[in-house]
C-alpha cells in the first residue's frame, strides 16, 4: 500500500483533534462554568494533536508542529495578522522542505563528528569521487572536496531553498551541486555514495545501489540502515546523539 504523506496526516489529526476539543467545550459546562479561555482551549487541542501524532508514531519534530499550529493559528486570529504572512511562511517551509512533504526525506544537517568519520574512511584510498544523493546545503560536498584524495565531490538537490543556498556554498567553497533527483541521477561515476534521508526510501536506495555502484565502492548511510541487509561495518559516533554510519562495502554484495 502506498503511504499517506505526512502531511495529509498532519492535517488529519489536527482536523480529529479539533472536533474532540468541540466537544469537549460542549460537555465542560457540566463541570466547569464558561467562558473559556481561547489559548488555553489551543493549548489543550495541540496537547491531543501531539498525543494523536505520537500514537500513530509520526516523526519527533512533527510532534512540535502539531503542538504549536493550533495556537499559533488562535494567536494570528486574535491579532488579525495579515494572512499573508501566513501564506509567505508556509511557501518558505515548502521551498525548504518540499522533500519532507513527498518523499517523507526532511531537512537535517550532518555534523562535524560525521564528516571527520567520512575523512577517516577514505584516508587509505587514492581516488575518490563523492556524491551526497539530498545534499541540503551543500556542507558535506564543500568538506569532502576539500580532502586531498577527493577528486569530485558532487550533490544534488530537489528542495529549491537548500538547493540555491547549497549552490551559492558550493560556487564560493568548491564542489558541485545539481538540482537533479537522487533517483535519477547516475551513481556509475562515483565510489562513495553518501545518504542521510530517513527509514522510507532505504528498500528503494539499495535496489539502485547494487545496480548502479562498482563493486569497489562504498555506501555510507547516516542513521539509517538497509532493512533486511547486514552492513559489512557500523560506526558508532562519539556525539550527542550517538549517530550510526551504516556502512556498505560493495564487495561485499556483489559478485
Ligand atoms: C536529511 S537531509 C541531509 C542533507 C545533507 N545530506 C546532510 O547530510 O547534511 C536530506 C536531504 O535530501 C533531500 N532530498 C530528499 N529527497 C530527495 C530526492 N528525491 N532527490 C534529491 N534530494 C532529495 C532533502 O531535500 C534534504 O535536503
């Protein structure tokens, strides 16, 4: 079965979670005399939407989300904010994760501790050409092309906002950025390929992996592992969130 969006999802829940709250406020009176205080009243329907969310396991920082629109929503009411500031917010959270929206791959960014791993990973290799498939803002490519055995150290993109600002990162800091999708695009050109998306396109990734990579290169994944695929290595991260690199020696799957 093809999976909702999450943001359908979103919106479903925050729909639910609206008609609890109405009737809530129609049984309250028999406990509590009205009137009610409208923020609290968002608060308590964001609380439920946050509950609801948690329940059906949606990801953590849409947790946060469902929590804060209700009451961001009362507060733009009560102050009668033009709605176009609305509307300008949420083209800017499309611009910068459209991603998140369609393929479930929001925007976070890898940290130092990670890149010094990719470094050490490849210091014993001559040659190496590079790809982050969903390269955000382009850090990961301006580090890695600055490793002397990187010969190419490419991206790409499809959110615009990370794209253009990816783009202005790499033209100033070396490396290249495409606006081209990870699932278009071709891996036969590089031996390591570097992912940091999320559980849902790992089956899919690793259908295009064993098809397109030489069997001398590697996969590195941020976080998130191949179900069903043992990685030849896994790295365990010294920082806060003790991050795992799933890491695939091609050789290792391929005859
Ligand atoms: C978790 S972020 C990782 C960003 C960067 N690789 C890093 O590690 O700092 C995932 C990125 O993949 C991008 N992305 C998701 N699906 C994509 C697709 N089909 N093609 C290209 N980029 C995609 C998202 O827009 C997002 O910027």
């Amino acid at each position: 079965m093809k999976k909702i969006p999450i943001i359908f999802l979103a919106v479903l829940i925050q729909a639910i979670a609206f008609g609890c709250l109405v009737a809530l406020v129609w049984l309250l009176p028999l406990l509590i005399e009205p009137p009610y205080n409208p923020l609290f009243l968002s608060l308590i329907m964001g609380l439920m939407a946050t509950l609801f969310s948690y329940l059906i396991k949606l990801p953590k920082w849409w947790l946060w989300l469902q929590l804060f629109f209700p009451i961001i929503a009362y507060l733009v009411i009560r102050e009668e904010l033009n709605p176009l500031y609305g509307l300008l917010i949420f083209v800017l959270l499309l611009l910068i994760f459209s991603n998140s929206f369609v393929n479930r791959v929001p925007l976070y960014l890898t940290n130092t501790k990670t890149r010094l791993a990719l470094s050490k990973l490849i210091k014993d290799l001559s040659e190496v050409n590079f790809i982050d498939l969903g390269s955000g803002l382009g850090g990961n490519v301006v580090y890695m092309f600055k490793q002397p055995q990187v010969k190419t150290s490419v991206g790409v993109e499809t959110a615009p906002l990370p794209y253009l600002l990816s783009k202005i990162n790499c033209f100033l800091n070396g490396g290249e950025i495409y606006a081209e999708d990870l699932w278009t695009t071709s891996l036969q050109n590089f031996n390591l390929v570097y992912v940091f998306l999320s559980p849902q396109p790992m089956p899919k990734l690793w259908q295009k992996i064993v098809v397109e990579m030489d069997k001398d290169s590697v996969l590195v994944s941020n976080s998130f592992s191949i179900p069903g695929v043992t990685p030849s290595e896994i790295w365990e991260l010294s920082d806060r969130r003790k991050t795992n690199l799933y890491i695939y020696y091609l050789k290792d799957f391929k005859k």
